[in-house]
C-alpha cells in the first residue's frame, strides 16, 4: 500500500483483461458445441446420447460462467472508473482550498 492518496487506477486494464476473457468463454460455448456436433458423426449411437447430455450439461455451465464472469469485470470495472472520477473531483475541490489561501504551492 502507497502513501499516496486516492486510487491507483491500475485496475482498469486488468479489469477489461478480465472482461475480455469473460467474452471470450462466452464464445467458446458456440465452438464447444461446433466439436461436439462434429464428434456425433463417428461415435456409436451409444456414446452420441451420452455426449449429448454431457454437451448440455457442460455448455451451460459455460454460459453461467462467461456471464459471472462478464458481470464481475463490468462492475469492477465500473468500480474503479467511480473512483478515479471521485479522486478528480477531491482533487478539483482542493486545489480551490489552496487558491483560496492565496499560498504559492507548485502542482
């Protein structure tokens, strides 16, 4: 932890990392379901109902993750934009403080 007030705003990048990442399972469950269906072809009938149940199973699990996953990187994302407009503000009002003491302070 700095001694420095206010927020760093590292966390932005590493907030639309993690949203990308969030997209990027959201499409994985459209080429889950590509390899699926191409794996329906050379499997016995047997294996294919198995596979059909594991594939809708696991697809939504897929989806209940890229959604969790969206919105936590949204609303960090968001957290952290809040912030830095909130530091900006503090800052805008303390700079007026020190004009108003009229005391020669180099920024």
């Amino acid at each position: 932890m700095s001694d420095e007030a206010g927020v760093s705003v590292d966390a932005l990048p590493q907030a639309e990392a993690a949203e990308l990442l969030a997209e990027t399972m959201a499409l994985l469950g459209g080429r889950f379901e590509t390899i699926l269906e191409s794996l329906h072809g050379p499997v016995s009938s047997y294996v294919a109902s198995g596979l059909s149940t594991y594939g809708d199973n696991t697809l939504e699990d897929i989806q209940a993750t890229a959604r969790s996953g969206i919105a936590l990187a949204q609303n960090v994302q968001g957290s952290v934009l809040e912030i830095a407009a909130t530091d900006s503000e503090n800052a805008d009002e303390f700079r007026e403080g020190l004009e108003e003491l009229d005391i020669p302070i180099n920024f």
